[in-house]
C-alpha cells in the first residue's frame, strides 16, 4: 500500500490522472481503490480485455504446463534411451524468457537434469518439439507485417520459448 501512495504522490504525476484498483480474487475485498470511480482510457484496452477473458474462462489459478515425455525403452546398462525425447509444448508464453526472470539456460538445464534423474545419458532417437496444441497458423491473415516484428505481434503458438525471439 505504502508503495501506491508514494506511486500517487509522485510529484511526476502532477497535473497527469491514474486509477488502480484491486481486490482480493476469491472474496471480491478491494484491498487498494485509487481513483477507480475516475472515467479514464486504458493504457492498452487489449490488455485489459485479454485478461479480463484469460481469468474468466482459465481462472486465476491456471498454470501454463510444457511437458517433457519420452517414449521406447532405457538400458540401464548402457542409460541409453532407445526412442525419443518429446518436448510438448502447452502455450506456455514465459518459458525461457528473460521478461519473466527466465532464460533458456534454465530450461535446457532443468529438462537435462530432469532427463538425467530417468537414468537417461544419451539417446538413440529424436528430441521432437510438439507444438500442435494451437492452431498450425498462429499469425491472422489481418494483422500487418510492421506490427509483426515487434514482440506483441508474436501470435499464439503451443511451443514458445524465450517469447519466440532470436539475436543476429
């Protein structure tokens, strides 16, 4: 609370209007109401419709899940996986990315010690990336090339990872 007041008193919002408002999910509660009753524009109105639907219909406790399978045998021998690795991607939009305190070293890290605890050293098959839980085409024919370069014009995607970006 004390860090919205100082928000509200900022001396570089003098003359500038802002609300907030927020409340407890399960009791409805307003736990803080800043100008909420003040008619203003959202910043981005597709953000506020996108969650406003995504917690409407997932609920605020859904979790994004990728999941890791294999298939065929291990020698516990030789700790050879004779079959495939599948990595099933959920739409998960944060994995691996550095927006949300994540990177891709901390998923290929997890993934391998997470393979490595099956008694899994080396695999005689594939590592396939299983994106099809969306739609084949995730970019509508509508939207514009120019809104497509930047991040928020990446379209929906069963697979993700690091928000589908990549450096030259």
């Amino acid at each position: 609370m004390n860090y919205v007041d100082s928000i509200n008193n900022a001396p570089e919002l003098f003359g500038g209007n802002w609300s907030f408002y927020l409340s407890d999910v399960d009791s409805g509660k307003t736990i803080c109401n800043i100008n909420s009753d003040l008619g203003m524009v959202p910043a981005s109105v597709m953000k506020v419709v996108s969650t406003g639907t995504a917690l409407s219909i997932l609920g605020p406790g859904f979790r994004f899940t990728t999941l890791l399978q294999y298939d065929g045998t291990i020698d516990p021998a030789t700790k050879i996986l004779n079959g495939n690795i599948y990595i099933h991607g959920g739409g998960d939009p944060a994995l691996g990315a550095p927006t949300f305190g994540s990177s891709v070293d901390n998923v290929m890290n997890g993934w391998a010690q997470a393979i490595k605890k099956l008694g899994i050293d080396s695999i005689a098959g594939c590592v396939i990336g299983d994106a099809e839980s969306f739609e084949s085409d995730p970019v509508p024919g509508g939207w514009t090339w120019t809104d497509m370069q930047s991040d928020y014009g990446n379209g929906p995607c069963g697979l993700n990872i690091r928000e589908n970006l990549y450096d030259l």
